[in-house]
C-alpha cells in the first residue's frame, strides 16, 4: 500500500523492471515513493500535468532521447529535476548529462550511489518549493502590507537607518503636506523636543526591546505648527532589510480639517487639559486616595502680563498663544499627574514627586521652556513668560480649596515681584503644625517599631541592554491598628526631626537580610539614612546580624543619598570601603544633584550610582539636562560604575535614557512596589 507520505516520480523505462529497482532502493532506505512507470516519451507531458512529480528518472537509451524527455519537462514542470538511469556512470557521461539539462546520472548497479543522488535532489527540490512559497508568501505580505498603508486612516511612515522611506497618505495628510516626504531624515518631522527620546525608541525597537509603548511626541506640521500626537511603533522589513514602522492612530477627519483655532482647541484637550469643573471633580477625587509616593503639591500657574499680548496680536490669535503654552505645560508634566484651564489665564496641576526639591526642580524647568518658547503669531513672532504658585498637600488631611488659595496667593505674590518665577507656600501656622504632627507621629512610630508593624515592599529594577537583573529596591510601608499601610511620606519626615531614622533603618536592614537569605534575588537596593551612615556602632550591629541570618552579602547593595556623601565625604568614603570589605555592595542615589558629583566617584568606591530622580523627570524635552546626563553617565562608565536611571513614569523618559547609555532603570513605569511576602525576625 502506498502510504500517504509517499513522492510521486516518475520512471520513463522501455521496461517496467528499472521503476520497481528505483522503488525498492528507496524504499530500503526508508523513503517511500510512488513510482509511476511510463513505457513511451509521448505519456510524459499528461504524465507531469497530472501526477505533480518531485522527480524524474529517464532510463534513456541515446542523448537524442534525453533532450526531448527534458525539453517537455522544461515547457511544463521546469522545477521538477531529471536524472539519466544508465548502465555505466563515468565522469565523461555525467557531464554530457548534465549539459544537456540532467541534475546527474546513476545506475541499478551501484544502489548507495542511486538512493543518495535520488535523496539529494528531493531534499533540494523540496527546498526549493519552500523558498518559492516564501517568496511567494512574501510578495503577497507585501502587496498586503503596501494595500493597507494605502487604505489605513492610522498614520503610518517606515524609518530606515534615521530615513523615511514610505508614508501613507494619512501621514501626509495628518501632517497637511502634499509632497512625498521618502528620503527625509524622521527627525526633520518632529519638533527638537522630541529628538531625544525618539532616537532612544528608535534604538531600542531595532534591537526589538522596544514593547509596544506609546511615545509622546510633537509632530511639525506643514503650516509650522505643532501637533502632539502618540507614536506607536513596531519591527517591520523592507526589502529584506529591518526597519521600523511609526504609527499614529487616526484622528477624526473633521478635526483634521478644523480651522487653526478650532484645532489648537481640540489639541489641549487631546493633552489632557481638563475644563474647571472637571478639573476639580478630578482633583477632589484624587485627593481622597493616598499618593503611592512622595510628595503632592498644587502649583498654579498664571501667563503674565497677557492683556498687553493681546493688544499686540489681538485676542483671537491670543487664543492660540495660551493654548501653546497649555501644550507646554501638560508636557512638563507626569502621565499621570492632573491639569486643567482654572480661569482667566491661569493653569492649575497636581503634581505628584518624590520631594520638595522635585517640585522646585520642575517650577525652574518650566519657567525656562515658557520664557524661551517663541511662537509665530501673525507673521508676528512672540514670548510670554509665567508666574507659578506653589502649595504642598499635606497627607492625610488635605483641604483643596484651602490649598488651592495658598497657590493662588503664591501666584498672585510672584506676579507683584515682577512675574517669571516660582514662590512656594510657607503659611503662618507650619511651625506649630509640624509640632502637633510629630507628636501624633512619633507615638505611631515607636509604637510600630515595639510591636513590629513595619513592612518590606520591592520595587523591580529593570534592565535597558539585557535580561532581568533580578535587582529590586527595597521600601518601607508602616501598617496602622487597623491594618493599613501607611506610606513614608507620611511618617519620614516626622521621624528625621525626632532621632528615629536609625530605628527604622535597623528594623528595614534587617528585614533585608532575612528576605536575602531565603528568597535569594539578585542584589536588594537598602537605604541608609544620614544619621545611619554617620552611626559608628552600625557596622558591628550589621555583622552580628549577618551572622545570624546566613545572608550573602553581595545580594544586598547599601545606598546613601549624594547630598549625605558630599556633607560628610570621610564618614561615607569609609562606610562604603568597610562594607565593600565584607563583600557589600555600595551606591549613591540622587547622583547628579550635587555640585561635584564626578569628584564622588573619584573618592567613593562605588559599584551603582542612581540618576537623581529631579534630572531624569526632566530629561524628555530638555536637550541641556539630556546633555548634564550624558556626561555623568559617561563619568561613571569611565569608572566601571553602573548606572540606573530614577522615578521613570513614561516611554519618553525610558527612551531617552536609553539614548544615553544608562544600563537600569526603576520607577512606577517599571513597575510599582510590591509587597515583600516575609515578616522580619526582630
């Protein structure tokens, strides 16, 4: 019986006893075949036609034979090889044979020789109607590929090595040009802004560790204006080359063909620019849950001296001054961090930071871009600049519209001093407030250190060049009476102004070490308060208890902040070499914050520095803080210092990081903390 697997072929004989010798050599050798004998030359073209043979064996008696049995196979199966059944093979024949268009000759008589020619020649031609059907596959994916950048409404160009080299004509449209743009460098397409974290995206999608992240980007538009869009993009090829493929989903064609008022319009809400109402609605809402971590402020920021801009340019096109400068704002801000028109020419944000100086940091920032952001108005070219007023939240018990007034008197007091910069709140009442707070804070924390309700919580550290470094930063979480977490930024503070830091660094080291020694990961990233660092009993307390705990000391990487090293450079530079002595690892965080920061790594041994958090919140569209990063970057690779990137929050900010060379990166965009599943032994 024939088995399903058999290959058709095809024995053209005089005589059926070469067809069955052909079958039984393969079949020794475990190919099974179905041989098809054909007596006389004029069956061999039905013969192809019908039963599809993958080979041709030709029992020819003279050359003449030959050449019309290939000149049929040529006009109706050109792909099916044809080998010369003779009685004798010898280098002479096979070389006739093959000129005439024969793959090779054998014979009954030598049956290794016959069976492995016979299994050479299926194997290539099987392979040859694999790579057909690919090619064929290809084109057809291709042809797909170019129908729908054809017919899609999403925006879509393909990049090459930097250069466009095809957009759809919803990207022309989107963009309102009519030429063709292939051959453009992409860069060209977008606003400077953007340079860095695109190429960073670019980077990284090549190397296909790019997962699907949308990109805030500014695209430049035909008519010179700015349109801020979401970037998606993805591995593609084009002409057996990589490239990558940008997308754009589309927008609504009416607001494509808006007016250019209409348009800027629909572009602040597109940024997230909430209405008043809305905007208080939301904040109300936010504010009713804890921040994650951090810090909260409420910053309002007002344009200055606008009546006169009008007077310049009129008060409609004012109208697309202030929604630029929307546009600036929402991108100085956080994804997830809330902004709304509050009235008149005033803007009002939540901000949500790791700390004071994070807060400040960004007022400065955003003061800079507005003041040397120049808009073409009316063939009119014009700045403003803007005042900003600044209300911390105070955790727990925040009023709004109590904060919102002390950012608003902020505001108005930095208008009074002349406008363009940024005034923090300092109420009468903070002194005595901090007193009545440290003292229902204090009791919580001692009362949580005697009864152990302190909690490890990990936030992962991820990886830029490579796979997962199993590398985690180690938090602490305070849980209440009543079973809830309470979050450092609620009793920190409290416990730096009351001698508590040591404490609870102890209680979080080790916890450390017990979490070490059985779940074992990585490396663990453990805070060290000043007041730790600067303690000369630390080190003896640590050795006892790594002692008891069993734990490897190179899982555990001990960090102090920048600011605490550069205070008190002796204390910190031999910490980090006793610690490194007993197989520790060492680190900075904040690095970049300081005014020496290269000189640290001269007199630190250091295996980490962490990227201040303050700089790299800011890098996405600021090329003079992308180039402070690079060159601290480069500082630490000089030094064979590792480099992770803080608080990153969006894939902008991971792309430009990316751009630089840093190797890690942690932050909520990375992943939030999660809970450590193991109780500290006290």
């Amino acid at each position: 019986m024939t088995g399903q697997n058999a290959v058709p072929l095809i024995v053209l004989s005089a005589v059926r006893d070469p067809a069955e010798a052909v079958n039984s050599a393969l079949r020794r050798v475990g190919q099974p075949v179905q041989c098809t004998w054909l007596p006389t030359l004029r069956d061999l073209g039905d013969a192809l036609t019908q039963i599809n043979p993958q080979l041709v064996i030709h029992a020819a008696d003279n050359e003449a034979e030959l050449t019309a049995a290939i000149a049929i196979r040529d006009q109706l199966a050109p792909a099916v090889p044809v080998l010369l059944l003779a009685g004798e093979a010898d280098e002479a024949r096979i070389a006739a044979a093959m000129k005439l268009g024969a793959r090779d000759v054998v014979t009954l008589a030598n049956a290794e020789r016959l069976q492995a020619v016979v299994l050479r020649e299926l194997g290539a031609a099987g392979t040859q109607r694999t790579l057909a059907a690919a090619l064929k596959a290809t084109h057809n994916a291709r042809t797909q590929l170019d129908t729908v950048l054809q017919r899609s409404n999403d925006a879509i160009i393909q990049v090459q090595e930097g250069i466009v080299l095809e957009a759809n004509p919803a990207w022309l449209e989107l963009c309102g040009v009519e030429d063709g743009i292939a051959g453009q460098p992409v860069m060209d397409l977008f606003e400077d802004s953007t340079h860095a974290a695109l190429r960073g995206a670019l980077a990284a999608c090549l190397q296909g560790r790019w997962d699907g992240h949308p990109l805030r980007a500014n695209a430049l538009l035909g008519d010179g204006t700015v349109l801020p869009v979401e970037v998606s993009m993805a591995l593609g090829e084009h002409e057996g080359e990589p490239c990558v493929r940008l997308v754009v989903p589309s927008r609504p064609r009416a607001e494509l063909k808006a007016p250019a008022a209409a348009r800027t319009q629909a572009q602040a809400v597109n940024d997230g620019l909430l209405p008043r109402a809305e905007l208080l609605a939301a904040l109300t809402e936010r504010l009713s849950h804890p921040v994650p971590g951090g810090m909260r402020c409420l910053a309002v920021i007002g344009l200055d001296k606008f009546a006169a801009l009008e007077r310049i340019v009129g008060v409609t096109a004012s109208e697309e001054v202030f929604t630029e400068q929307a546009r600036l704002i929402r991108e100085s801000l956080h994804p997830k961090e809330i902004a709304g028109r509050f009235g008149g020419v005033r803007f009002l944000a939540l901000l949500e930071r790791g700390n004071e100086n994070d807060i400040t940091a960004w007022a400065e920032q955003l003061l800079e871009r507005v003041q040397k952001h120049l808009m073409r108005v009316d063939e009119k070219e014009v700045s403003v600049t803007c005042s900003i007023g600044l209300s911390v939240v105070t955790p727990g018990h925040a009023r709004l519209d109590a904060v919102i007034l002390d950012a608003l008197e902020c505001c108005r007091k930095s208008v009074t001093r002349g406008g363009n910069q940024s005034l923090m709140s300092d109420r009468a009442d903070t002194e005595n407030r901090v007193m009545s707070y440290d003292k229902v804070w204090v009791k919580h924390i001692k009362a949580a250190l005697m009864e152990n309700r302190f909690r490890l919580v990990q936030q992962p550290i991820a990886s830029l060049q490579g796979e997962d470094p199993g590398m985690f930063d180690v938090l602490v979480r305070m849980i209440d009476h009543q079973g809830k977490e309470v979050l450092p930024s609620e009793f920190m503070a409290a416990a730096g102004r009351n001698d508590l830091m040591k404490n609870i660094d102890r209680w979080v080291v080790g916890a450390s070490l017990s979490f070490a020694a059985q779940k074992k990961p990585e490396c663990l990233f453990v805070r060290l308060s000043r007041e730790t660092a600067r303690d000369p009993s630390f080190l003896e307390w640590l050795d006892n208890h790594l002692r008891s705990s069993r734990a490897e000391p190179r899982r555990l990487c001990f960090q102090v902040s920048e600011e605490s090293a550069a205070s008190h450079l002796s204390e910190i530079k031999t910490l980090a070499a006793r610690l490194r002595e007993r197989r520790f690892r060492f680190a900075l965080d904040s690095f970049g914050s300081g005014r020496d920061s290269g000189g640290l790594l001269e007199a630190v041994p250091l295996d980490f520095v962490k990227i201040d958090g303050t700089l790299v919140q800011g890098l996405r569209g600021d090329p003079k803080l992308q180039l402070r990063a690079r060159l601290l970057i480069e500082a630490a690779t000089r030094h064979s210092v590792q480099t992770i990137g803080e608080r990153v929050e969006d894939a902008n900010t991971m792309a430009v990081l990316w751009q630089l060379g840093v190797q890690y990166i942690q932050g909520y965009f990375v992943n939030e903390p999660e809970e450590v599943v193991l109780r500290a032994e006290r």
